[in-house]
C-alpha cells in the first residue's frame, strides 16, 4: 500500500508541475484565460471592462503587453489607449511597447472586452525590459458591466465603500478558462511588435458630416466622409442604461443592410458614450443599424506603413470546391432585427 500511495502521490506532484514547466515555454508564461461569469447556454452579445491594479516600485526602462481577446478588446493602461485587436484562429498576440505609460506606484489595466456570440477569453501579460512579470491575467482582476469614466481613468476605486451611491458600480471577480493552451485558442505567439496607440495616429481625427437618420426600422443612421478614408472608426451615442446592440455596414457606397452582410458590430455598454473600433477599416460610408441615438463619427488615420499589419484576417471561403454556404444570422443580427416586425428577406420589410 505504501508503494501505491507514493506512486498516486508522485503523479499527482507531476500533474501540478507539468503545466508550471509548460508555462516557462509560454510567451504568456502563468497568464491564464478569463472572461465574466455567465452561463454558457447564453449566447446573447456581450460587453464589458475587466480591470487590474498593480504596482510598480521602479518605473522600468522599458516595459511591453502581449494581449489578445475573443473576440475582440480595447485596452487602457492607466486611461490611455495602448492597443486594440481582435482573436481569429491562428492570430499571434499583439505586442505593444508600454514603459512610458507606467508610473511609480498605483497602475491600473482596464480592457473593453466585447463578443458578439457572449462566449470569449482574453489573455494577458505586462512584463518589463528583462522578462519580469507586472501584471497578467487571472482571477483577481475585478469585471464591470457598466462604463464609468472613474473606472479607465483610474480614479475610482474597485472595492465599493459601504457608503457609495448607488450609481457608482460593483464588480465582480473575473473567471478563469485556464492556462494556454486551453480551449479553441491554442498555444500563444507573440507578434511583431506595433506602436502604442499615441505612436499609430498619423493627425487628427477626420470627423464624418452630420449624421443622416433613415426612416426605417431598425433605427438606421449613415455617416459620410465625403471620401474614402482608413483607420480607427470611433461613434458617439446618447448613453442608455442597457448595452446598446447594433450592426454596422461600411464602405466606399452607401450600404444596404437587406441585401449587404455587415462589417461589424457596435456594442456599447451601458451609460458609455462611445465605442471605439477594436480593427481598422477603408470607407467612405458607415450605416449603423439599431441603435437610437448615434451623435457622430470620427475616423483616425493611422501610420500607412504599420496599416496592413492591422487589418483583419481575410480568410478563404469555405466549403466544398471553395464555394461558402450561405452566412447563417449571428446572435447580434438576430438581436437587432428580433426587435422589429422588419427582418431583411421577408415581404413587407422596409
């Protein structure tokens, strides 16, 4: 019996070791997959802020994230606007320099995390110049269901005192899938690195004429530039105190959402004001359907030659002898037209 309880003791002793030695391999190291607690036959869009505090003592030299998220993240470090990007199979982490961002003491990551079909992940690591860990993924990071500017901007505290108002919001402990590789994620491989948010914009924002609202249900509301232009698209929306679901249709003519399959969707938190484009894209035309209340858009061009690195993935169609099937409608297609007797393809839509 002593021989058998040292043998069950020695594979249990391995099965723990195996995935901390397998993580030394990692570029993400311990960092683990999380995302908010929800049960998994919802498949109802999401959107969310997972935030972390950390703190440094020595601001390093140098300091970097390997990031990714499924589907698709905003992220702010200490509420600047580092890095953005979306998970497609095969995708590598974005890496993006971040030393000039840190400061002495109280630091805080917030990421916007969004997904069309509910389910997702993000992953996470911040190490310095030499490899040492500053902050990762994992349980302790706090999940919000509201924007709040307090929150990014890193004035708000994330344990709410016990005479706070009811308006400032609670958060709740993240959710662990587990260490890479896990899930339909794979191993983590980090990118070329791309400049830091302040470093991709190549001049202002260029600012699309006032919006034209359509008369038709869903709510339909196009923005035009007047030309072609490429890079981040921002939209401005009167906040609510639900999530707001849209679907967003661009290019260089106006879109038909009956008859055009859309480039995107726009998820906007409660009481947010805008939403903020995880990839960048060419357009002249932005339709946003289902949404209300849009005030305006903005476009922000970005360094021509780091731009291709940027696109989205463009994927061949598949199917048999590489013809596609026919698109099936995604959660967020299904929410904004479910609301309205109007469904694209039926007779009688408008």
């Amino acid at each position: 019996m002593t021989l058998v309880a040292l043998v069950v003791f020695g594979l249990g002793v391995a099965a723990r070791a195996v995935p901390l030695i397998e993580a030394r391999f990692l570029a993400t190291k311990s960092a683990r997959w999380i995302w908010e607690g929800r049960d998994r036959r919802d498949v109802s869009p999401t959107a969310f802020l997972a935030v972390r505090d950390f703190a440094v003592e020595t601001v390093p030299a140098r300091a970097r994230v390997l990031v990714t998220a499924d589907e698709e993240y905003v992220l702010f470090l200490n509420g600047q606007r580092v890095a953005a990007g979306s998970w497609e199979r095969g995708t590598k982490l974005d890496v993006v320099e971040v030393g000039a961002l840190l400061q002495p003491g109280h630091n805080r990551l917030v990421a916007e995390l969004r997904s069309g079909r509910g389910a997702g992940g993000f992953l996470l690591r911040l190490e310095d110049g030499d490899g040492r860990l500053l902050a990762e993924t994992g349980e302790d990071w706090r999940i919000f269901r509201i924007g709040h500017p307090g929150i990014v901007r890193g004035w708000l505290p994330l344990a709410r005192a016990l005479y706070d108002p009811p308006e400032i919001p609670t958060g709740e402990p993240a959710v662990s899938w587990g260490s890479p590789p896990t899930g339909i994620w794979g191993r983590p491989v980090a990118g070329a690195p791309v400049p830091v948010w302040s470093a991709l914009q190549a001049g202002p924002p260029l600012p699309a004429a006032p919006p034209e609202g359509l008369v038709k249900k869903p709510p339909q509301v196009l923005f035009d530039w007047g030309e072609s232009v490429a890079g981040y698209l921002t939209i401005a929306a009167l906040p609510k105190k639900e999530l707001q679901v849209g679907l967003l249709f661009t290019g260089d003519t106006p879109p038909d959402p009956q008859q055009d399959r859309p480039s995107g969707m726009v998820l906007l938190l409660p009481r947010q004001q805008e939403w903020q484009a995880a990839r960048p894209g060419r357009f002249r035309y932005a339709l946003v359907v289902g949404i209300a209340s849009p005030t305006r858009a903005s476009a922000q061009p970005v360094d021509a030659a780091v731009l291709p690195r940027l696109w989205p993935a463009v994927h061949p169609p598949e199917g048999v002898f590489g013809i596609a099937p026919p698109p099936l409608r995604t959660p967020v297609e299904d929410v904004v037209w479910g609301k309205f007797e109007s469904v694209p393809g039926v007779a009688g839509s408008e």
